[in-house]
C-alpha cells in the first residue's frame, strides 16, 4: 500500500489545483487546434507545478500540458506527484493522453491522483493506465 508522505488533497486543496490548471490555459500555445490545456500538480514536498500545452506547426513535436508540467517539476527540484488538476479552455477537466498517462506515471506512480472536477472523486492514475510499465520494471528485464 503506498503511503502519502503529504496528505492527499482535501477538497479546498482540489480547488486551489483547479484554479492553477484554469489559469494556466491562458498561457498555452495553441494555434493549431484550439485547444488550450492546463494543468497544475501537488508534489510529495508540497510545491505546486504547472504546465500548459504548447503546440508545434508539425502537430507530432506538440507538448502536452502534462510534458510542460513534469519539465516544471523537475526543474524546480523534483518530487513526486501526488495530484494533478488538467482542464481545458472551457474549465472543464480533460483525460491526459496516452503518453502522458506514461509520463505521470514515471513521476507520480499509479497512485497519482487526476481530479475528476468539482464534487467527484479523483480518479487514481492506475484506473487510466492499467499494468503499467515503469522504472521498477527495468532491473527483472535486463540481459543479464
Ligand atoms: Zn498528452
């Protein structure tokens, strides 16, 4: 059972991660789909990080909100992700894609928690990426 070294967020701590995801839709870039994303995320020493989608003329070399946000928490000093708000331009929570359920994974585990909005319960990262592989995974499977 894994053990919060902070406690997870109680609804007044969602709000405030929602806030920060909201605010940070309006600095994304994206010209290409409209799509503006944001998202902010608690870390286990307690900072908050955030990022925004920042798209790229050639659609594949896009950063999702969640890349922008995992660059900021590595790069204010790290810690893992306990829990994370993602919204779009319309305030409304969005599902992280496919690589970037990856990517929280790597920096939040499966028990990374993802804001289900305003009233329902989060949803554990583990119930988006069943299975996973992880870096825990690469010491059994090396040759030798
Ligand atoms: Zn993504």
């Amino acid at each position: 059972m894994y053990c919060y070294p902070v406690a997870p967020p109680n609804e007044s701590e969602w709000s405030e991660l929602r806030s920060r995801a909201r605010s940070a839709t309006q600095r994304s870039y994206a010209p290409y789909s409209g799509v503006r994303v944001g998202a902010a995320g608690l870390s286990d020493n307690g900072t908050v990080v955030e990022g925004s989608n920042i798209e790229n003329a050639s659609y594949g070399l896009t950063l999702c909100a969640e890349c922008s946000l995992v660059s900021d928490l590595v790069r204010t000093g790290g810690g893992r992700l306990v829990a994370i708000s993602i919204v779009a331009g319309d305030h409304a929570p969005i599902s992280p894609c496919g690589r970037c359920r990856q990517v929280l994974y790597e920096h939040g585990g499966a028990e990374l928690l993802l804001d289900a909005g305003e009233g329902l319960a989060p949803k554990r990262l583990a119930e988006l990426l069943p299975d996973a592989f992880g870096p825990e995974d690469l010491p059994t499977r090396k040759d030798s």
